[in-house]
C-alpha cells in the first residue's frame, strides 16, 4: 500500500490505494515529523500538501496506520534477529561447553577406574606441580617443586608459553575440575555461563559468554583491571617486551585492597602473555613471578602479603554477526594462612571469586556495551557513563578508607583504651584537593584541612547480607544520626570560620530519588534527600537540605554468597561529576557456614560489648553451622586541624551507636533467632499489659468470641504469641500508623518495635490502590459500626516484599474509660509471595 505508480490516485471498490512516489515522499517526511497525526492534523496536512489534495482523509489514517504497523514489525525483525544470532552464539558456547564435560566424564571415569585397580594408592595426596607451595593441615609450609626459573627474556618468553598451555588447557579443557556455580542458570538473558573449582590448588573460576564488543576493544577494556575491578587498588606495567610472533610480555606489579579492616592487602608480581592464536582468538593469560632468577623482581612492600596468579586470564574470539565470544579463567592462592581462622574462607571461596572478579568483568564489559547502544540520559542528566565512573568514586573511596595505607597520607590516632574502632588522620595535599579550594555564592572557600576515618568491622550471627543491607537503606533513621549528616555537608560548603556541630533532630525523613541501575541490576544508585525541618539556616552556616549520593549492590536475596555494599557521601543539590567525594558507608561480606565459631575473646566479636536483647556473645558464636558474615563500618568526616580533637571524639562515639543500632537490627531480622533463643519475649512494660487487655476486651465485645486461647494469666504473652498478624493503628496520627504489632505482624511486616512507629498504613497498601481506598473509607464505618470483616488480598511489607492474606477483621479498641484508643487489624493465614 505505500509502493509507487504511474496513476495518481486509483480505489478498488474502496479497499486498495496506489500513492505515486511523490506522495509517498510527502508521506515519509510528514511521518517522520509526526508518526501519529489526530484528525485535524491530517486534514491540515492535505491542506498544506497540495500533492494530497486528492486523497480522502480516510485513506491518509490507513496509510499512517500501516507505516506503524510496518516500522513496528522492522523493530520486531531486528529484535528477533539479535536474539536469534545471540542464541545462536550460546547454542555454540553449550555445545562446547557439553564437549568439554563429556571429557571430565571421561577422564574422571578413567581415574575411577584406576584407583579401583590400584586402591593402595588411594591414600596418595595429589599435588599442583604448578604450585610453588603447599597448604597442609592450616599452616604454611614454602616446599620447593622447582629450581628457581630463568627470567631473562627467552626465559620469560618459555614461561609465557607454558602459561599459554595451561591457561588454555583450564578455559577448554580438563585441567580444573569445574562445577556450575549455585544459582546461575545459563540461557540467552544470563550473564553466562559460570564455574568454580572443586578440589584444586588455590582458588579458581571459570566464566564464558557473549559481549556486545569486538574482540580488540574486549581485550582493551580487561587488561585496563583497575578501571572494571573495584578491588584492584593499581596496575603497573614495569617492562614490555615483544615477541617474535607479534605479542607482548609485560611484567606487571598489582596491588589488591582488603575487603576488611582484619587482614592486610595482596599485592602480584606477574608475568602477562598477549597473543593472537591461529584462528584469530586474542588470549591474555598472567601468572605470578614468584620464584624467578636472573630478571627483573619486586621486592615485598609493606602492609602487603604477597600472592599468587596461577595461570589464568582470558581467551576472546570474534562472534559471527558481531561481538565476542569470552572465556574467563581466574585463578589464584591468597594465602589465608596470614588472616584470623575466622576470615580465612574470604580467601578460600571460589565463589566469591567469581563474584567479585570473574563476574564483575562479564558485567562491566555488557555494561559498556549497552552504554554505547543505548545512550540515554537517565537521572539528574547523567549519561550512563557518568554515573559509572560516580559508583567507581564512591567504592574506590571507600576502600582507601578502609585500608588507610600510609602512602596515600593516612596515619593512625591513638586509641581511647578500647581497640574496637580505629581512628586514621589523612591531611596530605592530594586528599585534600577532593575538599578544598571550592568556591561557593556566599563568596567563601571551603576550607576543611584534614579527613578523618573511623572504622570498625564486626561479627553478624543468622542474618542474611541481602535483607539487613536492605533494611539499613530504607530505615536510615534507625541507625543514622542526621546531625553527623549535616556536619559532613557542611564540610564541603561552609565557608573558613569553625564548622559547627548541629543539633540532633533538626533532620526530618528521608527521600530517596532513583539515579540509575546497572546491568542486572547488581548495583544501583540513588540520591538521598534529608529534608531540614529549619532549625538553624539562621544561625548557622548548614544546607538547607542534606543531599547523599547513594551506592546499593548485593541486595538479592537469591545471590549465593552475595557481597552487599552501601556506600554514600555528601553532595551539593547541583554536583557537578568532578564535585568532591568523602565516602562512608558498610560492607557485608558472608564467611562460610563450614568455618569454626569465634572464641569468646577474640576482638572480632563485638557482641560481648554490647547488651543486645538477652543473647550472650557466646551464645551469639559459638553455634556451628549457622551463617556468618563480616560486616565492615568506615566513616570519613573533613575537619579543621584546630578541632581533631572533638572530631575524634565525636566519630568514634558515633560508630560505636551505628554497630550497637546494627547490632540490634541484625538481631531483631535474624530469621534463625527463634530457634536459637525462643520466641522474643514481649515489651514488658505495664503500658503493653494494658493494651493487649484492651484489645482483647474489646475483640471480645464487639465479636463475641474470645481473641486468646488461655495461656496462664499473662494476656500479653497470649497475644505476642498468637498465630495470626495482629497489629494496632493510631487514631491520632494522618496517616495512620502502625503503634504495636506482636510477633507475628513484625515478621509480616519485616521490622522491629523500634521501627514499627515508622510506618503507615497507607504504606503497605501501596501496590494496591483499591485495597488502600477501601482500608481507609472503612474507618468511620468501623468507628460507627466497631467492627469489620475484610476480605483477602494482598499488601506490602516495610522492606518492599508481597504479602497475601486470606482474610483481614478491624475491629476499635477502648480504653477504660470506653472511648477509643486505637484501631486493631488482624490478618488471617498471611504468607509472602
């Protein structure tokens, strides 16, 4: 219907038009102008185009209906096209990832075999002759496999070959014994297709999949490891040789951050191999120069335990229709003898390997490929770009802070007598120039001197990273001290006179305001708005209003041994991306349910300074099999030389509160709590004992029924204890909130009593606005009537998860006095979605 012809304009019984190329032409540009013209709009255009002066406006509302049509089905077309080319390149990748299994099979079959013939042989210990040393019974023993090897030029050249071999050898075929990787599902909307070692020499995992970038500019990105891996504090290339086949040797020193304040940095000493195979394929393979004579070395630096590279690295090659097809091979030994025993399985999990580098790759390589694809502003005007490098700021801000390496300036305060948080003081110029010299409209200059870091890391008993991460972000107010806020921003707008401390509570909520996320949403950022309820913009050089820029990663609850992070730092409302950044924040790293329990007094366990609920610190560590996790604390405050002293002072007290706030949030999602110490006992004040009389009264009157089962004389403890979620709102409060709930509404509601006075009632009805409508207008009836029978449906709890119930009665609660105290729901057989 839009091809040309020689007649101007011809209807077949009305169903059939021929345009001539020229009104064809006309149509294009108005369709380019405007794809959906109204009625008017096409009358106008055949007014304005004397070309279509002759063609019904009907017949230009078909036309236009059919070019969308069209252009729909082309976007359709391309759509189905890239995934049928991405399915494609998977179905290859599968098939050779199925060869290469049928080999293990075979080999282990053979080894079966073998050892069934010869079983005296069974007891043999095997070993990587690859290795330099061997780990036997938890201590480090350095055995020598091998002489010193040569590192003169044809040595390293040999080196490089056998890395090459091995590398190889490991990414496609059988020298590592590879197991998928819990949780990860291979399909065409997958990060790939991932692995890790079983029963290996070290560490090791294994990853392959599609990237949307050609080999060259893949090869690029990975050999540039601090601009995608969060945790490589440098790379240093030392010396570059060439090859008489085209490639590269480069000796490399690289520098790794420490995930916690418990164990020292690893630095490498490696040996990396570029060549192009015979089919094409780029390989980049590295391995460690640890025991080499007669080259170049790198003596040991300081606060560094020196590691190990076996041969690992990646294999690229070009994917038909476009992209690459990218084998990823890690593999390392990280030394865990040189951390507590409680840590060590931070540096014997492959799957946090696979996480934290061999994943991070995949994803950092997909997300430049989007970015160049869809280059789309997203929030605050930042392109995708921007944002990146903002959360690279913010993580490799926070690492410094919490390895404080004397290098960059950072040295250490004396401690208060009590070595459970550490204070560093960093006032070098290049620190200083993320604070200073920035000119503001009241005609001043910033001029904080100096930075402060306190941190801390501590133990976490049976809460999932995941759920107490989420929980730190969206009830900020449960740990958080708004005024400590305040002071940071301050730091970067106030002008030369003293910073003044504000006074607690001028702070109102939070408002979080989404940025961006990443791919798979592994990480997200937001902006985090604390609005001033206007306590001191008149005597008081502070911000008007708080604005935090905001890093989330690990918050699914489905992630295997998922690294959570939330890092944030003061901003300006209208922070440019080079505007300073002093980043603060947590990190939860989860240790393997197989490690020992801590002994009562090591300095790890900070529960034995805290008085949290009625759990002891032993009680809280020493239960084997229960999940660990280390969480990490460091705050960084600018200050002026002149007041270090009440900085400190004020920054340790300060995160003292957050780990004892944490301490008891932690506690309080536990899901394993229950089991360990039984049910939470009750708020026993005498003010709960007449509430739940109350309720229970009043259920009573207007029902007919009794609300509790005898349970002794203790109405409160029948009441806390009951099956169904029952919760109170207050009549005071628009909107209405939640006041008390027993044990059962807290766990529907995902919090504590603390936080309960937080939520609305409006809130956990936001996913449905009819329930919420409904739960609202009830209100006079229920007044009137004093009771009501709701339906099933479903609600929201405080962390943002589906809840259905089965069935909802409201009924008014009276105090003694027979006048209304509160409103009490009840929701009947509740279960998350």
């Amino acid at each position: 219907m839009g091809g040309g012809s020689n007649n101007s304009h011809n209807i077949d019984n009305g169903k059939y038009v021929r345009y001539t190329p020229e009104q064809v032409e006309a149509l294009e540009r108005l369709y380019n102008d405007c794809p959906k013209p109204s009625s008017m709009r096409r009358q106008q255009l055949i007014r304005e185009c004397p070309i279509l002066s002759n063609i019904e406006p009907k017949q230009i509302k078909v036309w236009f209906q059919n070019r969308r049509c069209r252009e729909k089905q082309r976007k359709e077309a391309s759509r189905l096209q890239a995934v049928n080319r991405k399915l494609t390149a998977m179905n290859k990748l599968l098939m050779e990832e199925n060869d290469r299994l049928q080999k293990q099979v075979s080999h282990l079959v053979y080894e079966n075999s073998y050892f069934r013939q010869h079983p005296q042989n069974g007891n043999l210990a095997t070993t990587d002759t690859s290795c330099e040393s061997v780990v036997t019974s938890g201590q480090h023993h350095l055995t020598p496999q091998h002489q010193p090897r040569d590192a003169s030029p044809a040595g390293l050249l040999s080196i490089a070959d056998e890395t090459l071999t091995e590398f190889i050898s490991k990414a496609t075929g059988t020298a590592v014994e590879w197991v998928q990787m819990p949780g990860m599902k291979p399909g065409p909307d997958s990060i790939g297709i991932v692995a890790i070692s079983h029963g290996c020499t070290g560490i090791a995992a294994r990853a392959c999949g599609l990237v949307g970038l050609d080999p060259t500019r893949v090869a690029e990105i990975l050999k540039d490891k601090p601009c995608w891996s969060r945790d490589c504090r440098s790379l240093d290339i030392v010396n570059v040789l060439s090859t008489a086949n085209g490639g590269t040797l480069e000796l490399i020193y690289m520098q790794l951050y420490a995930p916690t304040t418990l164990a020292p940095a690893r630095d490498f000493w490696m040996l990396r191999y570029t060549s192009v195979m015979e089919d094409g394929s780029l390989v980049i393979c590295e391995r460690s120069l640890n025991n080499t004579q007669n080259g170049p070395s790198m003596p040991p630096s300081p606060h560094f335990v020196r590691a190990e590279i076996l041969p690992s690295g990646y294999l690229i090659r070009p994917c038909e229709g476009g992209g690459s097809i990218l084998h990823i091979v890690d593999h390392f030994d990280l030394e865990p003898w040189s951390v507590p025993e409680v840590l060590r399985s931070l540096y014997e999990s492959s799957t946090l390997l696979a996480q934290r580098t061999t994943m991070a790759a995949l994803r950092y390589l997909r997300q430049i490929s989007q970015e160049i694809s869809q280059p789309n502003v997203t929030g605050w005007g930042r392109r995708p770009a921007a944002l990146r490098a903002l959360s690279q700021r913010l993580s490799k801000g926070f690492n410094e802070a919490v390895n404080g390496f004397s290098d960059e300036g950072w040295s250490m305060l004396e401690s208060d007598g009590i070595d459970d948080v550490t204070l560093l003081v960093n006032s070098s110029p290049t620190k200083m120039m993320m604070t200073s010299s920035l000119p503001f409209s009241n005609g001043f200059t910033s001029m904080p001197s100096a930075v402060l870091c306190a941190k801390a890391s501590m133990l976490l008993q049976n809460v999932p990273p995941s759920i107490l991460l989420r929980f730190l972000r969206e009830h900020r107010q449960e740990w958080a001290d708004n005024s400590i806020d305040a002071y940071s921003a301050a730091a970067i707008k106030a002008g030369p006179c003293s910073l003044p401390i504000p006074r607690p509570g001028s702070f109102g909520g939070q408002v979080i305001l989404p940025l961006a996320h990443t791919i798979e949403n592994e990480e997200f950022m937001e902006v985090i708005k604390l609005e001033s309820l206007g306590h001191y913009q008149e005597d008081m050089m502070m911000p008007a209003d708080i604005f935090l820029l905001q890093m989330c990663s690990g918050v699914d609850e489905n992630a295997v041994e998922s690294c959570a992070e939330l890092i944030f730092a003061p901003i300006d409302a209208s922070f440019s991306d080079d505007a300073p950044i002093i980043p603060s924040g947590f990190r939860i790293i989860p240790l393997d349910s197989k490690s020992e329990g801590l002994s009562p007094n090591r300095t790890l366990d900070l529960a034995s300074a805290l008085d949290v609920g009625s759990r002891t610190a032993g009680d809280s560590c020493g239960s084997r099999g229960n999940t660990k996790s280390v969480m990490t604390i460091a705050f960084q405050l600018a200050f002026e030389m002149h007041m270090q002293e009440n900085v400190a002072s004020m920054a340790r007290q300060y995160v003292r509160s957050v780990i004892a706030s944490v301490q008891r949030v932690a506690l309080a999602l536990s899901p394993s709590s229950h089991q360990l110490s039984g049910l939470r006992p009750p708020p026993a004040s005498p003010e709960a004992h007449t509430l739940a009389r109350w309720i229970s009264h009043s259920y009573r009157c207007y029902l007919g029924v009794d609300l509790l089962k005898p349970h002794g004389t203790d109405i409160l403890k029948s009441l806390w204890h009951h099956p169904d979620a029952v919760m109170c709102c207050s009549l005071k409060a628009l909107p209405p909130v939640f006041t008390f709930a027993n044990q059962a509404g807290l766990d529907m509601l995902e919090t504590t009593l603390v936080a309960l006075q937080d939520i609305t009632l409006e809130k956990i009805f936001d996913n449905n606005n009819n329930g919420k409508k409904t739960m609202c207008s009830d209100f006079p009836q229920i007044m009137q009537q004093g009771f009501m029978c709701m339906d099933g449906g479903v609600c929201m709890s405080s962390m943002g998860r589906a809840v259905t119930y089965e069935k909802a009665v409201a009924w008014k609660v009276l105090n003694d006095d027979e006048e209304p105290h509160c409103i009490c729901f009840m929701f009947l057989n509740w279960s998350f979605i």
